[in-house]
C-alpha cells in the first residue's frame, strides 16, 4: 500500500480555519499516513495534533513555516521534525509573534492612507490570539465587504508589490533555515513556484546553504513546475518535499488536504533525516 503523506498544512493557531485535533481527524478521513504541522511561525498546534495523531494512528511530523526576506521578496522556509517544546525555540518564536501583530497596525495605516479602513482589533480578532498574519487581514478585509474575495485581497492590498504588503520580520532565509537546523529540523523551501522566478529561487538557494530540500509539489498552476523544481533539487542534491498547504474550507478548491503530497519515495528520503519524536 502506497503511502500518502502531505507535509505543509495549517491550523487555527495560526491562519488555517481547522482546529488542531480535527485537521488530524481529517487526515485520518482523507487517507493520510503522514501529515506535518506547518503553522506560520508557530508550533502551539502540536502536542494536541502529536496526541491526536497517536490516536488516530496518523503520524504527525512536528513543523513549522518560518517567514523571511531576501531582494524584497517574501520567502518562506518549512521546518520537519523540530525539537518543539525547545524553550529556546518558545523564546524566539514569542518575539516573532509580537513582531506580527505591530505587522497588523502598519499593514492598517497602509490600508487607511489609501481609503480602505480597518483597525488592527479587527484583524486580531480573526487571529483569536495566535500568530497572526495576512491571511486574517484579508478575513477582516472580506467580513467588512471591502474585498469580494481572499484572492482579491492578497492581489489588490497584501501580496508581494501591493500598497498594504508589509514584511513579516527582516529574518533572512539563511537565519529562518538556521533557526530550524538549531533546533534539530530539516530546512525546506516552501513553494518556490510562487515566486515565480526561477533565476531568483537560483539565488536564494545559493545565497542559503542551510536549507537542506525543496518542496517540489504544491499548488501550482502549472504542472510543468513540478518537473522544474524537481531538476534544481536533484541539481543541488536537496530532499524533496510536497503538500496542500491546506488553510481550511476557503481552500476546498485548490488546496483540499491530501490534494498535493509528497511521494513516497522523497519522503522515506527525507524520513531518515528526522529526529525521533
């Protein structure tokens, strides 16, 4: 029996609208073997999903995704198999989270200098006091009627280039990788088809030898991607990795849990690369 694993997924502690314990029921449902946690510079979701996954005989691989810069993009890089309950980890990632929500107040005076009102209650109030992010503010922005869609959103106010885009924190992909490696995790480079360049997804790599594999399969538009990212993995001799990046029911349509995975090959490689957990 082949397995299904889906490494990037999302829960309500940080913009994802699945609870904890029921993204693993889902798993289970789905027909998932391994799923990672992968909230947005959090891992408060974990030891419900790891006590969870134990229950439901779904293996649950401690993760996170780490925002960082570099030449003014946004770059996100995947943890696997971190050392969670670090309090080291606990320290660092708490300064991250109060750097997110004075995020949440620049993106607003943003948002304001162009017409669009929004307070910064409004959006921590879709973030219900986890990590918060732009997804929550294109929640705010789509509950007040401002935006029609989370799409229209992020392409009219929040994405990369837009007049409310503001950083998650100067971090640079090389520290979110080192953070992750110092705590005993394995650094992967999250969706690089969304950057849309391959000469940069070149440079960050060359700029950032502590990431150590690529995820490969993801939602992309175009399938040929895939074979693309795949080329510049084995090029570089970088694990491979893959997921839904699953947020919730707004997803349904092109990012249903399971709906990317990563195939079993790439993950018994990565696989022996992990910590016991």
């Amino acid at each position: 029996m082949a397995l299904n694993v889906d490494l990037h997924t999302h829960t309500t502690c940080s913009d994802g609208h699945t609870p904890p314990r029921d993204l693993i029921r889902l798993a289970k449902r789905t027909g998932l073997h391994v799923i990672a946690v992968t909230d947005h510079d959090s891992v408060e979701a974990l030891p419900e999903c790891l006590d969870e996954g134990r229950a439901q005989g779904v293996r649950v691989v401690p993760g996170i995704e780490v925002s960082s810069r570099f030449e003014g993009h946004d770059v996100h890089v995947l943890g696997f198999g971190l050392d969670h309950a670090s309090p080291s980890l606990q320290k660092r990632l708490a300064e991250l989270h109060e750097g997110r929500r004075a995020r949440v107040g620049k993106i607003c005076e943003k948002l304001g200098a162009i017409g669009v009102a929004l307070e910064p209650a409004e959006v921590l109030r879709e973030a219900g006091g986890k990590s918060v992010g732009r997804r929550h503010v294109a929640r705010a922005l789509l509950k007040k009627g401002l935006v029609r869609t989370l799409n229209e959103a992020f392409d009219k106010y929040l994405g990369q280039n837009s007049p409310a885009n503001v950083p998650a924190n100067e971090m640079t992909p090389t520290d979110a990788a080192r953070l992750i490696l110092d705590h005993g995790g394995i650094p992967s480079f999250a969706h690089p088809g969304f950057l849309d360049d391959d000469l940069l997804v070149e440079r960050i790599l060359d700029s950032s030898p502590l990431i150590r594999a690529l995820e490969v399969f993801h939602r992309y538009m175009s399938a040929t991607k895939h074979l693309r990212y795949l080329d510049i993995a084995r090029r570089r001799n970088l694990r491979v990795t893959g997921g839904s990046d699953y947020h919730g029911d707004e997803h349904r349509k092109n990012g249903a849990l399971g709906s990317f995975r990563t195939p079993p090959l790439f993950w018994k490689e990565l696989e022996k690369s992990l910590r016991p957990v």
